[in-house]
C-alpha cells in the first residue's frame, strides 16, 4: 500500500534503508543543505523529485505547520494491468468516460482511497490525457492509471480471484448491504451510456447509490466518491 511519509530525516532515513520511496516533494526555493542532501539522496535512489510551493507543502501536510519534505512510500506507479491485478486492494475500471475532467477528479477520488490503481476503458488522445493529468492534481502519478478495453480487464480481475462489483442505477442493493472489502474491481459507466446488460452480467455484484432529485444521475466522480467511502468505512 502506499505510505505517506513526512519529515526530511524520516525520508533520508527510508532513502537509506532501500525502502520504496517513490515521490519526494519539497519546496523548491529551499535550500538548506540538508534539503539540497535530501534532493541528492532521492535522484540516487531513482524517485521522483517534485520542487512545489509553500503552498503545496501546506496543502500535502497533514500537521498543524508545514513539512519541509514529504514523501510517498509503496508499490511501482508504472505497474502493467497484470502487475497491478497481482497487487491486493481495490481497483477501479472507469467504463466510457468522456470527459477528461471527470477521470482526473476520479483517478484523485481513487488515489484518496487508497485503490491500487485505476483502468479507464476509454481511448483518450495525448491533448485529453494531458487534461486529465492536470485536473488529478498529480495523483495520476501515484498509482497505475491505464488505458484499457473494459471485458478483458473484467475477466482478468476475474480470473485474478478479484470480486467485481458495478455502480449503475438498476442495482438491486444499495452500497451498504453490499460487502466492499477485499479485492475488488469496481466498474463505474460513463456519463452518456453507463454500463450496458454484457458489462452488467459479467459483474457478481450491481450496487446502486440512492437519489432523490429531478437530475437522473450523479457526476462521475461523486458516485465514485461514494461508494469509496463506503468501502472506507467497511474497512473501519
């Protein structure tokens, strides 16, 4: 699993040990020796170096003051869908989405929640793929973010001893009365289409989020958002 890691000794000292390390952020006007030493250690051991703002660091941190360094530690970002579906965890298959935005605001939503990664079942071209980069803050390049067709996705999951649960309005249970633990692949539609009777068949599970209002559907990444913090809670 990925691990966040704070603090330019905590960091210097997994650099040192070999540990995973994948991504090193720090500010890039700072430099104290040690934050110069510390960006040396991490070009060594081949993570990627992120120079952001003050900004950033205080938005990354998760203490009251800012980190000077922060750090993410776990498995390779740029696994193959084979590596990936030998990873345990939740992986999310984003089925026909059209908007670049919405699978960047998804891929974050995934990265958030701690999924393994994330398929998206639509061929985009380089200027959406760019767009969605932007839009996911980065966090497409934490995890795994390919570009697949959906059906042998599904059935390598499958094949993998992965659960496969859907999100489409004609689930029978809400999310909820529905096990999320484990090792699952969710599928998501997309916003024109949603998930046609094939896709749907091949899934063990269809869930459904309930709505009430006079719009027919959530956004992409809002019934995303959903049933990931569903699946949260369930971890406990």
């Amino acid at each position: 699993m990925r691990r966040y890691l704070a603090g330019g000794e905590a960091i210097a000292a997994a650099l040192d040990r070999g540990e995973p390390v994948r991504v090193v952020l720090v500010r890039r006007d700072d430099t104290a020796p040690e934050t110069l030493a510390l960006r040396a250690a991490a070009e060594r051991r081949g993570a990627a170096l992120w120079l952001g703002s003050a900004g950033d660091l205080r938005r990354m941190s998760r203490s009251r003051e800012p980190e000077r360094a922060l750090a993410m530690l776990g498995p390779d970002p740029g696994a193959d869908l084979s590596e990936l579906f030998g990873r345990p965890g939740a992986v999310w298959l984003l089925h026909g989405a059209a908007y670049p935005s919405n699978v960047g605001f998804a891929i974050r939503t995934a990265e958030v929640s701690g999924a393994q990664g994330v398929v998206v079942g639509t061929q985009l071209n380089h200027d959406e793929r760019g767009r969605v980069a932007h839009v996911s803050m980065g966090a497409d390049r934490l995890l795994p973010v390919l570009y697949e067709s959906s059906t042998p996705v599904i059935a390598l999951a499958r094949e993998r001893g992965y659960r496969v649960v859907a999100l489409e309005d004609v689930g029978a249970r809400s999310a909820s009365e529905v096990d999320l633990r484990g090792d699952v692949l969710f599928v998501v539609g997309g916003e024109r289409d949603g998930l046609g009777p094939d896709l749907l068949a091949a899934c063990d599970e269809v869930v459904r989020i309930p709505m009430a209002g006079f719009v027919p559907s959530y956004n992409l990444q809002a019934a995303l958002s959903a049933l990931a913090a569903e699946r949260l809670r369930q971890l406990g």
